[in-house]
C-alpha cells in the first residue's frame, strides 16, 4: 500500500498483514493522498530448502545465472496499482485518530 500526496511531494508506505491491515511505515505527513494498493504473489519455496526438497518440487525451476527475475505478479486487479484509478484517497489529519480502510472488490 502506498499513500502518494496529490501534490506529488512526499509518499508512504506499508505492508498488509494476512487479514489486510496495514501500517505506513513512519506514517505519512498531514495532507491529502491517492493511494494504491498492490498484493504480489509469494514464490513459493520447498521446506527447508535443502536440495532433496529442490529435487522434489517439480515446479521448481532454478534462473539461469545471469539472467533476470521475473517481475513479482501483482495478485489485484491492474486499477488498485494505479493511484489514479484505484479510487482511494485519503486525508492524513495533524491529530486525532488517522483510520482508513480500502475495499478491494
């Protein structure tokens, strides 16, 4: 999730937890925001790791050295990584309680 201010000056982020709460990391100066929200798929890794697990997940396939990883593959629809279409926005008040809760649909 990320909170970018509408006059493009400063920016905030943070990470979801499994239930979708979230906390800007250093919080976010007062003003207002777009905000986009991402959710990347997690590789998946045999327990352990060791090399008999490697050797028995058939799925696994070692990147060649040298070459690039793919881009992580965002689990939302395209729009909520967009601040400018994903249609949230947010207020970040000087005092008193700042809450905001973003429905994915």
């Amino acid at each position: 999730m990320t909170f970018i201010s509408t006059d493009g000056k400063s920016a905030a982020a943070g990470k979801t937890d499994s239930s979708g709460k979230y906390e800007l990391v250093g919080g976010a100066i007062p003003g207002t925001y777009k905000v986009k929200v991402e959710k990347f798929e997690t590789p998946s890794v045999p327990a352990g790791g060791s090399q008999a697990d490697i050797a028995e997940n058939k799925s696994y396939k070692p990147t060649p050295e040298g070459a690039e990883l793919p881009p992580p593959k965002n689990l939302l629809p395209a729009k909520y990584a967009d601040p400018n279409q994903s249609g949230f926005t947010a207020t970040v008040k000087e005092s008193g309680e700042n809450r905001f809760d973003f429905q994915i649909q």
